[in-house]
C-alpha cells in the first residue's frame, strides 16, 4: 500500500455512545462532522476514514475486517464472541467518566431477592448470550428472551430483566431493585487481527488510542500556574496534593519562582484561595485536552 492512499477504516459508535464519543475525539485534535443522515462522519484526517455503526454490531464488522478499528462496548463484544484485539480499555459511557452495569432488577414488590429466586422464570434483556452464561454459571434454569427495547417497562410482565445502568436512577424511577450485576462493561478501542499485524495500521491505531486516552485523563483535570515568593513555597508547596509532583523554575526576579501544576478539577475550587493566602500570586487556571503518561 503506497504511503499516498493509507487509509484506516474506523467504526464510531452511533446512537448512545456518540456524543461522547465525538467530544473525545476533539479533544485529542480530530474535528468530526457528520449530518443527521450520514452515517460516513468527516475527519481532518486524510488517512482515517470513518463509518458509524451502532455498538451492539461493531465487534462482528471489526471481527470481519469490514473495519480496521473501532470503538464499541465490552459488553457487546462478550454479546457477539468476537475474536478481535482490545488495543485500550477506555473508560467512558454516555454520560460520565464511568463503566456502565448491566443488572438484574425485579419490581420492588417481587419476592425475589438473588438471581436463584429466579429458576423457572421467564428474564427479558438485550443482552441475551451474557445473561444465558450468568445463569448458567450459577446452575439455574430460566428462559432468557430478547428484548427489542423499553426493556424496564417488561419488569412487570416478566419474573425480570437485564438491563445497563451508569447510575441506576431509570430503575429507581421505575420502581425497580437490582438484585445482581450481571457484568461491568466499559468502552473498548478494538482492532481486526490483520490490520493489527499490519505495521502502518497498527501504529496508526495505537497513535489514535494514546490520544484518546490522553482526551480521557485530561477530561477531569485542570493545569495551574502561579508565581510564588521564594519565602513562601514551602508553605505553598505543602498545599498541594501530595501525590501531585509541581514543575518550579525560576523567574527574572531571584525572589520569586513559577509553580505549575496538573490537578482534578473538583480540587482546584478550594485550592486556589488557600494558595492565594499562602502568598501565591498571578494564579491562572486553564482547562487540558490532553494528558499523555
């Protein structure tokens, strides 16, 4: 393959997963534009070429070399049994830094209380192969049927269901209580087996799945800058978080240093005055696309 049409062919997911997605990929430098009815988003990338399919099949195209890469949910590669590569286990869901849960939940009323309670019983999930294997692991015997969507509003005609969850706030609306969690799930940046073996598209992949991940660190994190008086950076110093390691270096002005450091957002609100009382001055607080380890 000529250096001049190298292309990489990459899945994102559409539907849940996409927005995230998309605001991940800005982050880390690549801008994606795709209209409402597009399913082939535009990248300011001339060797990657994109293609949106829903997260529930993306592993089968991957698997078939349809794609080279893509991005897609733990779950759906266990749903599919998909022999492809995880280059990166990226944690991120729909609306949160999170991994999601798929769980076990009956109405509030129901007498069952663990996944036994259910043996004879009739389950309702998307998820149908993992929730066939959950019970199976445990020796009992249920009917496990497909769901095709509004999974919660089956609880009460069904003896369960199996549904995902990042926070378990549409359960509890809907009266339900989790009895189990079937399994933990969290995004996962995949590749075919041979473009993997291909040197190019390897790196390439792997260039992709640092920045992303570098998107993903910095989601939550701050940089700070201030200028310090060298008699009080000791006092400074011991403000900031202990496991947080500040780049110091010198000024113009002998007495004074500049302190630069990277910290979780929810820290710095409460930080920044105790600095600037500390003797800290010129404190600047900027946002980070990007923190590479």
């Amino acid at each position: 393959m000529s250096k001049t049409n190298r292309v990489l062919k990459l899945g994102l997911p559409k539907g849940s997963l996409q927005q995230a997605t998309f605001e991940l990929f800005e982050r880390a430098g690549f801008d994606i534009r795709v209209s409402d009815r597009s399913y082939f988003p535009q990248i300011n990338d001339p060797e990657i070429e994109c293609i949106m399919f829903r997260a529930q099949e993306m592993s089968r195209y991957v698997e078939d070399g349809v794609l080279d890469g893509g991005l897609t949910g733990e779950d759906w590669i266990a749903e599919n049994e998909s022999d492809v590569v995880v280059v990166e286990r990226l944690v991120y869901a729909k609306s949160s830094l999170s991994q999601v849960r798929w769980v076990l939940a009956v109405p509030e009323e129901s007498r069952v209380r663990k996944a036994e309670d259910l043996a004879g019983g009739l389950v309702a999930t998307e998820l149908v192969k993992v929730v066939r294997r959950f019970f199976e692991e445990r020796g009992v015997d249920v009917k496990v049927e497909y769901s095709w969507g509004a999974t919660e509003v089956k609880a009460r005609l069904v003896d369960a269901i199996v549904e995902v969850t990042e926070t378990g706030s549409s359960l509890r609306a809907n009266n339900l209580r989790i009895v189990d969690t079937v399994m933990e799930s969290t995004t996962q940046f995949i590749a075919n087996r041979a473009a993997w073996d291909d040197p190019w598209k390897r790196a390439k992949i792997e260039n992709l799945a640092m920045l992303i991940r570098g998107a993903i660190e910095a989601r939550d994190n701050v940089g700070l800058k201030m200028n310090v008086p060298k008699e009080a950076l000791a006092k400074v110093l011991a403000l900031l978080p202990a496991e947080k390691s500040p780049t110091i270096s010198s000024l113009a002005d002998d007495q004074w240093t500049a302190v630069e450091v990277i910290l979780p957002g929810v820290q710095e609100r409460d930080l920044v005055p105790e600095l600037k009382r500390a003797g800290a001055s010129g404190i600047i607080v900027y946002p980070l696309n990007k923190v590479i380890h």
